[in-house]
C-alpha cells in the first residue's frame, strides 16, 4: 500500500480516436510508404509500425495491404472530384470544360501521386480499375453534360446532340486514356513512354475539340518540365513493379 502522501503510479493513457480518423491516418502513412519504398515493397508491418498501432487495428480497418490501397485509390478520385466541382461553376460553357481540364491537371500535378497509376495499371487490378472507372465516369457525367448543354446553347459549343456529345467525349476520358496507357506500359524505354503519353494526350484533347466544335487548342493543357519529370517517375515506378 502506498505511504499517505506519496504520488500514485503513473499509468499509460491508451490512446483513443475517432474511428474515421485513424482510417485516415493509416492510409496517410500507408500513401506516405508508397512514395517512399513502392507499393510492393511496403507492407502492413511497415504501416502499423509507423503509424505505431497494432496489426490488429489495421486488419480492423483493411482486410489485405491491396483493400487499402483501393481505399487510397477511391480517396484520390472523390478528393478529385470534390475539387473538380468547385471549379467549373462560371463562364460560357466552354469556359467551364477548359476550367474543369486546368483544374484537373493541377490537382493531379500537385498531389504528385503517381502511385495511384503505378498501382491501378499493376497486372490482377484490372477489374478493379474498370470498377473505379465506372464510378468515376458517372461522377463525371455529372459535371460535364450540364456544361455540355449549356455551352450548345450559348454557342461555345457546337454539336448535334449534347447528350451524345457527353458520351463520346467521356470515352476519351476513360476508354481512350485506358487503351493509351497500355500502350505507354508496352513501351521498353523511359523517353519513348514520355512520347506515347505526351502524344496521346494531345491526340484525346484534339479529338474532344474537334466534337465539341471548338478551335483547335482551346482545351489543351500543356504538361510542362514538371508534368514530364512525373511522367518518367510514372515510368521507373511501373517498371520496377514489374520486374
């Protein structure tokens, strides 16, 4: 028994919090270990030690280290989506597809996340990534016929149909942007993916003028020293993942 007066024993406090908010910290220190090691490198011992909680607490949250990242992956794109709405609000029609395209760019540009690409394009997500991009392009239907629309009736735009004009424009978003990647992936040297990718993307946003009736150059956003220094880390990132 302790003698009258004296101090009692200090006891560690276990350390509680909201249960989102230590989801959110594991798939921080999980994102944050992708940078660093890459994504097959990484795995959960290095995450709970890190993030200083058990094996158990991340099982809790996480059924593999792959159901994390597809959580990390989702929370990119609703973070992109989240910024892309609050960007097109203004301007003719046209103006607001252009502001969507910018803001995009940048939001990608500044995150830096090329892990996200690495881990979507790895061999067994392929199913995986046609679920996040079903997901994505109905997100971004949303934004984009309503500015579709108006820009054919401000004339900005010119197109027979913009429901239609929506559909084809959001195929080149997804399903030619997915066909240029696996063709950049095929490639077997860093400058010749830069050109395939660079190429490519100048090719869709061409494409998406020409069927929004805008002149050539109106929805181009170009890279830049930046964007191309990312686009060859993309390169070196992917590769070592499959090698």
């Amino acid at each position: 028994m302790a003698a009258s007066g004296s101090a009692p024993t200090a006891r560690r406090r276990r350390v509680t919090k909201d249960p989102e908010e230590r989801r959110e910290e594991l798939l921080d220190v999980a994102l944050q270990l992708c940078r660093t090691h890459g994504y097959e490198a990484m795995n959960v011992a290095q995450i709970t030690e890190a993030a200083q909680v058990a094996k158990g607490t991340f099982y809790h949250y996480f059924a593999t280290k792959d159901a994390m990242l597809e959580q990390l992956v989702r929370r990119f794109g609703d973070a992109l989506f989240d910024h892309l709405s609050d960007a097109a609000v203004a301007g003719s029609g046209a103006d607001r597809i252009r502001s969507l395209m910018v803001a995009a760019s940048q939001y990608k540009l500044n995150q830096a996340d090329i892990t996200y690409a690495s881990f979507l394009y790895a061999d067994g997500n392929v199913a995986l990534r046609h679920r996040l991009f079903a997901t994505w392009r109905e997100r971004a239907r949303q934004m984009l016929f309503p500015a579709i629309r108006d820009g054919a009736a401000d004339g900005s735009l010119s197109m027979v149909d913009a429901e239609a004009a929506t559909d084809i424009v959001l195929l080149l978003w997804f399903e030619a942007a997915d066909h240029l990647w696996l063709r950049a992936l095929a490639t077997t040297a860093v400058d010749d993916f830069v050109t395939v990718m660079l190429n490519g993307a100048t090719a869709i946003s061409q494409a998406q003028e020409r069927i929004l009736g805008v002149t050539e150059g109106t929805f181009s956003v170009p890279l830049g020293t930046h964007g191309i220094e990312l686009t060859r880390q993309l390169y070196r990132m992917i590769d070592r993942s499959h090698s």
